[in-house]
C-alpha cells in the first residue's frame, strides 16, 4: 500500500471528493486504471491505491501499448513493474495502431482513442470490471475546450471532457454498462507534479507529447502559454467555462426530451421528425432536436458541424419532398412530405 507523508497532499483531497460528488465510486467496486506511465495516470494509480483501503475497491491496471513509439515496450515494462510494486494485476494489449489508421482513413489521434478505449472496454469485460479510471486532468480540460473553440463548436461541444459517461455506446448488449470516471479533472498537472515529489514516485516521459504535427500539442506548448501572457488564470478559467456549459447543456436537454416526445419517433428501428412540429419550436430547440437524432443513430457529435446544421435546415424550409442531405458517419436525411427520414449505411 502506497506510503505519504504526515501532511496529506491536496491531490489526494481533491481525488477523494471527486470520488463523492462528481464521479461516485460505491464501495467494493472493481476498477480498470488506465496507465500509460506518464505522470498524470502514475498519479492516480497511486492516489487510488491510497484510498482503497478504506473503500475496498479492487484495482486492476489496464496499458495500451499502441506501437507508435520505439519506447513502447519500455512504457509497457514500467507500468507493470509498478503494479507489481503496489501488488495489482497487469493487464497489456498492445495494438498496432497505424494499421488501424491506414485501414480506416482515421488520423492517429482519432485512431489512438478508439483503439483505446475499445481496448479498456475488452479488459472491463474480461474482468468483470464496472468502471475505467482515466487521468485527464484540468489542463487537459482547456486544451480540449480551445482546440473545440477552434474548430467552430457549439455550445454542447464546449462541455468538452466529462467527469463521468459510458465507456461505450451499445445498445444491443445486455451486459451491465461500464462507467469511465475522471478522478483527476479537477487538478491541474502542476498539482500532479507536486504529488509524485511527495510521493516519491518517478513516471516516464512521452516523447510524442513535444510533436508539433498533432493539435493539442501545438495548443498545449504555443497557443496556450501566449494566452497565459494576457491572463495567468486562463487554463483554470477554461475549464470552469466547461463545468458551466455542462450544467446548461443538463437543463437543455432535460427540455430536449419533452420536445422530442412531441416532434421525434423511433419505431421498428426507423427514426423520423415531424417536420411541422419541428418548424415551430425555435431556432436553438430545432438544433438540440437534429443533435439528439444524430446521437440517436452514431452516439455522439462529431464530425457533425455548424454548415452540416445549415444544410439541414435548407432541407426541411426550402427543399422539396424527396430533397436528401448526407451527413458525416453515413447518415442520410430525406424529406418525405411531413417527415424527415434518418438512415444509416
């Protein structure tokens, strides 16, 4: 069991909350730790470790190694003498991630995360596992709010990295969902580093995270310390705009589901919207409507853009009857007299 010192580090506090009110982690639970070996996912395997005693979880360590790296393996093999160190169970999937890529015309980033995460689903299962645990922290929650910004996002798309949702999105299993929690969004890497010094505890460095070509690390490394010079706060306040957003993307789509009861049906599988009663909610309801249809068919937003809304709305005020718009993810929306009709390849 991992040792601390007398004074509790503020890390350590702030996990513990986090496991009360923002992502709940009942007693006896068996977790998935994701840990690359970098320090943010070193830190909450060790925070975890030193909370389970007395919440009786059981800790189990997931590693992806995703072949993109000639250290991979050296990550690998660090991870799981560290488990072994705090006496947990090692679990490595290694995946070649650029075949993954080049298979299915994703970038690495994209292609990283789903292999990831589909991964982490695989180890859950395997062991019966009811939550993953991953080490996003708070600036990871600014990056990922300006590289959104970035982008042209929405309002939805500005809630950015959730403390909690589930792993995966199907609807066809009759297993028990399994919940990703966050334990770590609400510290910011510096407060990491000053947990490993107090801990004692060394991590390895990824020599990808100084690569210019990928996005966030061009946001982390320039635009991010250039905004630093005209407001020291700003990675905090980025993240507080996310929670904001969050609670009222909550109360819009509480609202989203009593008009969808009124314009949306799905039945044998098909889904369609009234478009007369589409017509006449608002401007802002009718998106929040065509975003839930989307959800309903691909799970989530992306790829989805403002000119994809554009040319929906063109489709149900302009178009004739039998007019087709095609959207990311192979969904295809047809007008069909009073209805819009939603398909999927």
């Amino acid at each position: 069991m991992p040792r601390l010192k007398a004074s509790e580090p503020a890390l350590l506090a702030r996990v513990r909350d986090a496991l009360k009110r923002q992502t709940p982690l009942p007693q006896y639970s068996r977790v998935i730790v994701g840990v690359s070996g970098g320090a943010d996912s070193v830190a909450l395997l060790h925070a975890l470790c030193a909370l389970s005693k007395a919440a009786h979880w059981r800790l189990i360590v997931g590693h992806i190694d995703h072949q993109l790296r000639p250290e991979s393996q050296a990550d690998a093999s660090f991870v799981q003498d560290l488990s072994r160190k705090l006496k947990l169970t090692c679990i490595v999937v290694s995946r070649n991630v650029r075949a993954v890529c080049s298979g299915e015309q994703l970038s690495l980033e994209d292609g990283a995360r789903r292999v990831r995460y589909e991964a982490f689903q695989m180890i859950a299962r395997q062991h019966a596992a009811s939550h993953v645990a991953l080490a996003h922290t708070a600036d990871d929650q600014a990056e990922t709010v300006l590289m959104r910004l970035l982008r042209g996002s929405g309002l939805t798309g500005l809630t950015a990295i959730p403390w909690t949702r589930p792993l995966a999105e199907d609807r066809d299993s009759t297993d028990e969902p399994v919940s990703v929690l966050r334990p770590l969004l609400g510290c910011a890497r510096a407060d990491v580093l000053e947990y490993l010094r107090a801990v004692d505890l060394p991590h390895r460095e990824d020599a990808s995270n100084a690569d210019m070509q990928f996005t966030r690390n061009r946001v982390r490394h320039e635009l991010l310390p250039a905004m630093e010079g005209y407001n020291p706060a700003i990675r905090a306040h980025l993240a507080q705009l996310a929670e904001q957003v969050r609670s009222d993307c909550e109360l819009l789509d509480a609202m989203t589901d009593r008009y969808w009861k009124r314009v949306g049906r799905v039945h044998m599988g098909r889904l369609t919207l009234s478009l007369s009663a589409l017509k006449r909610q608002p401007a802002a309801m009718q998106r929040l409507l065509v975003r839930r249809a989307i959800r309903l068919l691909q799970g989530d937003l992306r790829y989805f853009e403002y000119r994809h809304w554009e040319e929906l709305e063109q489709l149900f005020q302009d178009r004739p009857s039998g007019s087709v718009v095609s959207l990311p993810a192979g969904i295809r929306v047809e007008r069909k007299g009073n209805q819009l009709h939603w398909f999927t390849d």
